[in-house]
C-alpha cells in the first residue's frame, strides 16, 4: 500500500471497518430473550477480515 493514503480511500476503510465490528449488547436480550446468552457476533451479518477477504477499494 502507498505510504500515503488519500481522505477518500480512509473513509471507505473506516466504514468497512465499522461493518465488521460485532452487534451491540443491548440487541441480544431484545431479539434472542432475556435469560438467553448468546455471543454478539451471532447477530453481526457482515463478518468480514482483514486477513480473509479483501475489500474493493
């Protein structure tokens, strides 16, 4: 990657960064129920990784 990094291309990466970030906590006990302990990255749809996949930019 170049050492510098045009404003565009850092905005496009933080938000697919924001993307793969797990679900919040308050969202488990409102879908799944209350006593139900489930992980958070269950409701996260777009698990993506740095390593793994590559983005399009």
């Amino acid at each position: 990657m170049a050492r510098y990094m045009s404003s565009g291309r850092k905005i496009k990466l933080s938000k697919k960064g924001r993307r793969t970030k797990w679900a919040p906590f308050w969202i488990i006990p409102k879908s799944f129920g209350k006593n139900r302990k489930v992980h958070p990255a269950r409701k996260t749809f777009v698990k993506r990784s740095w390593r793994r996949t590559r983005t399009r930019l």
